[in-house]
C-alpha cells in the first residue's frame, strides 16, 4: 500500500491495522458502559490537554516538517487553540450533559418534558491535514465530552503529526475506548466499510460525497465539514488598509490553507486599485520587506503536488496579475499573488484555491456581487468589509454561507459559542462549543406523567362529548 503524497521522514506503517478489529474492541469498550460516567470523560478532555501543553513544542515541530508552519501560528492556530477550547468543553461539558427542561403544552398536562443528552455510541472522526491538530482534537473533544468511544483518522498527508497523534493519544488517554488509526484512501476506504454511530469528517467536499453515501449503508448520522470557495465583498464605505492588510492575513496564515480563507474578492471599480495596493503594503510589512521565499514566517504548500495545482492555477486564468506569481514547486512555495479579473471560467474561478493565490474581480455594484454569490454553491464562509453597518447586514443579509464575519477574515470560526459549520455543498452539522456536544449526543426527548389522574378523554369509545373536548383542546 504506498503512500505517494507526504512529506519524507515520515513513517506510516498500514500494514498491520486490522481496520474491523480495532473497531469491535472499542464498540465492546463502549457497550461496557466505561465512557459514560461524567468523571471518565473529564479524565479523557484532561488527557487531551495535558498532552498539548506537555508535548507542544513536538507538536509545533510536526507541523513545522508537514507544512513548514511558523511556531506562533503552529501555536495559535492549531495547538494552543485547540487546548484552549478542550479545556473550555471540559469545564462545561457537565453542565451540557444535563437533562434540559422543556414547556409542556396545555394539552400534555398534567406532566414533566425533558432533553436528555445521551452519547451516540463509537464516533469516526476523520481529519484533513491543513489543521491537523484541530481538526481532529475538537471534534474527538466534543464526542468524548459527550460520552462516546472514538475511532480517529488523522490525515497521511500531515504524516509527521499524524505520528505523533497516534503516539501520544493512547499515553495520554483511554486507549481502549480511542484508537487512532493512521493511513491512506485504503485505510479510510476500509474504516467507511464499518459501522458508526456517527461519522464526522472534514475535508474535501468531493470526499464528503464519498463519506456521506458510506454512512447511509448504515443510516449513520453525519457531519461534513467541506469547503468551498469563500467570498469576500468589499463595499464602497469599506476601510481600504485595514481591509486590505486582513485579507492578505488571510492568505498568509497557513499560506491559505485554510478551509475558511478568502477566496476571492469583489469590489467597485472606485476602490479596486487601492485595495489591491493595500494587499501589497501588507505583504510586504508582514515579510519585513525580504519577501516570503525562505521566510520563516510564512509557510509552505503541503506537498510538492499542491504546489503544482496551484501553478496550474496560475498558468491560465485569462487576468492580470498585479503582484507575486513566483512558484517553485520542489520546494513547495508559492508566492502571495493577487490576479486581477481573471476569466469567470478559469479554473482559479471554478475551484476552491487552498493556497496563497487571491482573484480580485471588478464588479459595478454590491448588487452585483451579491448576484455572482448567490449564482455559485453555497460557501463556507462570507466574508464583507464596510464602514456602513447597515450595508453589512444586507449583504450577510441577502447571501447565504455557513458562517460569516464583518471587516476581518477566518477569526468568526474562533469562538466556542458561534456554531461552525457549513451549509450545502460546504457542509452540513455544526460543532465548537455546545453545537459540538450535540452533534454527538441523542437529544432523547422523555415525557413523564403522573398517575394520580387518569382523564379518559383520549380513550375510546370516542363520544361525541368526547370529540368535542379533544378539538377545543387539541
Ligand atoms: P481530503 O478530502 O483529501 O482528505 C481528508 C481526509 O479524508 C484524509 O484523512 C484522507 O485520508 C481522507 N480521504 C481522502 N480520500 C478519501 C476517500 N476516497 N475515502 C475516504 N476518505 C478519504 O481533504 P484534504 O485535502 O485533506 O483537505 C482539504 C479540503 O478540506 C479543502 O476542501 C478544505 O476546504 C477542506 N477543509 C474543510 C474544513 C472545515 O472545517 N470545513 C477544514 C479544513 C479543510
């Protein structure tokens, strides 16, 4: 079984997983009832942390060997991120877990209605390599906050930290009830062949059709967490530097590797150049004006193959391109470059970009815009730059996305209490913060009455004195 595409000195043994068995042994862990007391799964969210402070800095050395990420953003965006929010679900997982009160209507009175949340079972988390910490970390977080047993897949592409993940997991919690299974297509193909109680997965929008037809073998419920191609609206009374100077933060952070990037941007004539300027200033600020070959601050494509794409992307696109456009494909880098209206079907228009390339298109009005958005598949993420808050909400207003944010790039997805998620060919489910608990639990709807009284209203023989109560209070 050879594995192509991943960085050298990495080293994925797939020989010897024996996909079916690992999966038995955790569904038996999981029908002991071992993952269901609260106090296990604190000790699990509490292993996950201790594991990312203890071992971060092998962790940010991981990543820095996959994707040539900077230390800070190794730290920021993925290890110390992640810990941030496991700790966060572990000191509110106990309150999620409990049974939630709901209102009775006149009609089932006298009675008590309740939610109580109750784990799925045995969860497949199935992880991609852009963030491949996170990625796989919060929604192995939120299962196991919600009491399930997990079977992980990290990315072979990120295949240092994929190691490193199936090292260190198991020392640092159940590894009983959590096995983490490395491997390439083969190995996920032969994991979809199983049954789950819920598979989560993040990754490519063609492979979520993939995933998603697998789970319906089994009617097993599914998040998809896909990508897309993300707007970005510039409105006329729009900061131009700050804009600009966020939106090249965009596409510098993991060299825009990142499922919620910019991925391309309309804006007015009036203030086309200036932005396009701006993005340039900011580049060159963020690079302290030495660029970004060899820059340790900026990081590298995945592989020498995406680097490629990329330079296919650039090699025909019908634009002009205002700034960079320098690739060197064996050492996987692509300079940050801006391509000015590029033909509307070039594949840089087609395709999500995943990389440190950006379309600016021209356009006479937001109107416009909001026509070419609403003319695509639904995105990720929406992105509008406006000085005039009214304006803002009638663009977030009048698109739709799985998420969205106003005058700053990717940092929406941050917050525990914002649901992330995608909508349509982006996504579907939702996870971070309580969203995630739900995802992976059975909200059981349970009603409870007394039996003290016993109205024979509902019972037959159905009267005519009967009938006329039951529509009056029905
Ligand atoms: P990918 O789909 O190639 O791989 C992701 C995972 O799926 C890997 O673990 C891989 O082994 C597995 N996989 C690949 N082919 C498979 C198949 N045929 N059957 C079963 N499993 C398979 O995605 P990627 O290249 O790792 O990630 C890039 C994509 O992920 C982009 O489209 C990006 O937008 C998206 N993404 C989305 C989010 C999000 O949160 N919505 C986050 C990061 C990345």
């Amino acid at each position: 079984m050879a594995i192509t595409d991943r960085p050298e000195g990495t080293d994925l043994d797939l020989t010897t997983v024996d996909v079916a068995a690992v999966v038995e042994g955790v569904r038996a862990v999981y029908d002991s009832g071992r993952t269901k007391p609260m106090a296990w799964r604190l000790e699990q969210l509490d292993g996950l942390v201790r594991m990312l402070k203890m071992e971060g800095a092998r962790f940010e050395e991981a990543l820095a060997l996959d994707l040539g990420k900077p230390a800070i953003e190794g730290f920021a965006a993925d290890v110390g991120s992640t810990a941030s929010e496991i700790a966060g679900m572990r000191k509110n997982a106990p309150k999620y877990a409990k049974p939630r009160k709901a209102r009775l209507p006149m009609a089932s009175q006298p009675g008590k209605g309740y939610i109580i949340p109750e784990p799925l079972g045995v969860a497949l988390i199935v992880a991609p390599w852009n963030y491949p910490v996170q990625l796989l970390l919060l929604p192995m977080a939120a299962a196991l906050a919600a009491g399930n047993a997990v079977i992980a897949k990290p990315s072979e592409v990120a295949g240092a930290t994929s190691n490193l993940l199936a090292e260190l997991i198991p020392r640092y919690c159940d590894p009983e009830a959590i096995a983490v299974i490395e491997g390439d297509v083969a190995v996920a193909t032969d994991l979809l062949e199983q049954r789950f109680d819920h598979i989560f997965y993040t990754g490519s929008t063609d492979v979520g059709r993939i995933v998603y037809q697998a789970a319906a073998r089994h009617l097993t419920p599914v998040t998809l967490e896909l990508g897309g191609k993300s707007p970005v609206l510039v409105d006329d009374s729009a900061n131009i530097e700050v804009t600009g100077r966020r939106l090249a933060w965009g596409k510098w952070l993991n060299a825009g590797q990142t499922c919620v990037a910019p991925d391309y941007v309309l804006v007015t004539e009036k203030n086309r150049d200036a932005l396009v300027d701006s993005m340039k200033t900011a580049f060159d600020e963020f690079s302290g004006g030495k660029g970004t070959k060899d820059n340790k601050d900026f990081g590298s494509i995945v592989t020498d193959r995406h680097a490629g794409r990329l330079e296919g992307l650039l090699a025909d696109h019908g634009g002009t391109v205002a700034f960079g456009g320098d690739v060197d494909v064996d050492a996987k880098y692509v300079e940050p470059t801006v391509i000015v209206d590029p033909a509307k079907d070039s594949k840089i228009m087609q395709e999500e970009i995943f990389g440190p390339l950006l379309p600016v298109i021209t356009v006479e009005s937001m109107t416009e815009a909001v026509e070419i958005v609403n003319g695509r598949e639904k995105p990720l993420a929406l992105y509008v730059f406006a000085e005039d808050a009214e304006k803002a909400e009638e663009l977030i207003g009048s698109t739709t996305s799985g998420g969205a944010c106003v005058n700053h790039v990717v940092l929406h997805i941050t917050p525990p209490d914002l649901p992330f998620g995608g909508v349509g060919e982006s996504g579907t489910g939702r996870y971070h913060g309580r969203s995630g608990f739900d995802t992976f639990s059975n909200l059981k709807s349970v009603m409870k009455k007394p039996t003290k009284m016993d109205p024979k209203m509902l019972y037959p023989p159905y009267t005519a004195r009967k009938e006329k109560m039951i529509r009056k209070f029905i």
